[in-house]
C-alpha cells in the first residue's frame, strides 16, 4: 500500500536540504542501514552536486564534491560494468530542459538537442533499474510521480512538497525493486 504524504517547504536548487525532503531521504536510507543484511549500504547517487547521502557520487560539474564527474549515463554504465548493486539510488535530476542546459553549461559541456528531450531521463531509468538490488529503493524528485517506471515495482511513498506561489511542486517518490528480475 502505498503512502501519501503532503508538506510544506520553500523551494532550494539543493532538493535534500529542504526539511520535509531530507527527512524524507534520512527515512529510506536508514531503512537500508537497518536492514539485517545491511551494515554498509550502497547509496548511489549520479546526481549529488554537494549531497553526502551517497555513498558513490557523481555530478557532471568538477567544482563539486562528488566522487566523480561525468554524464550520468556514462556513470551508471561504469557502475554496471563494475558490478555494483545498490541498496538506495537517490535520482535527483534536472527537472526540466533549461536546467540541464544551466547544468551542462556550468560544467562547461555543451547541451544538444538528445540531452534535453525526455530520452534523456530514459535512458538514465534504463540504467538504474538494473543496478538496483531486488528489494531495493529509488527515491525520485521532480514533478511528476512516475518514479523509475511502474513495472520496477512497488510505490512505497510518495511525499508532495509544496512551494507555494507560482512554483511547481516537488514530488518525492520511494520505489522497492520487486524481488523478482526486472524485465
């Protein structure tokens, strides 16, 4: 069953540092800790700017913290080609085409038309779903509620954050990867 819940904050470029968010992503990736399996979860994050929620990190601007900084598709890939299977991935991308290009041109990358059509959140989807252990989580932000796809698995929470004003709504959604593959 899913849960629904509503709160309120003012709006920040930084999606984890407001209150009902960060409690929101401190729940789910305590969960992880407190599995009985579980006493370093893998926390992958492929777009962190300066979150320490990750365990691995990664944001394509170098002036960050992350762990590295590369396109995220091509940071997934090199996860999937490693083998790694996470616990939580935190998908935090830009939500709409300007800020991609804000995004790729801070970094100094140029923005193509492919980086700014809905491929771009596809293809990064199609990547996190199988680095993703069964039972694990994916939290997403933007604005809608689609999460990583309805046949990834079950929606355990969505969180609708409001900004009042004329600011879109932030929606947070936690999914559990079925046990069963993904296909």
């Amino acid at each position: 069953m899913t849960t629904y819940n509503r709160a309120f904050s003012m709006p920040n470029s930084q999606t984890f540092s407001m209150k009902p968010i960060k409690e929101f992503v401190e729940h789910w990736i305590g969960l992880a800790y407190s599995a009985e399996d579980r006493n370093n979860p893998i926390v992958v994050d492929p777009f962190a700017r300066d979150s320490k929620y990750g365990t691995i990190t990664n944001d394509i601007n170098t002036i960050t913290d992350a762990h590295y900084h590369m396109k995220a598709d091509d940071f997934l890939d090199m996860l999937l080609d490693d083998g790694v299977q996470a616990d939580v991935v935190l998908y935090d991308p830009p939500y709409s085409p300007r800020q991609i290009s804000e995004c790729y041109s801070a970094s100094g990358i140029k923005t193509t038309q492919q980086d700014t059509q809905s491929s771009f959140y596809t293809k990064i989807k199609d990547r996190i779903r199988p680095l993703v252990k069964p039972d694990g989580i994916v939290l997403s932000f933007g604005w809608n509620s689609m999460g990583v796809g309805k046949k990834f698995g079950n929606y355990e929470e969505i969180l609708l954050v409001t900004h009042g004003g004329a600011h879109n709504d932030t929606i947070c959604v936690a999914q559990r990867k079925d046990t069963n593959e993904y296909v």
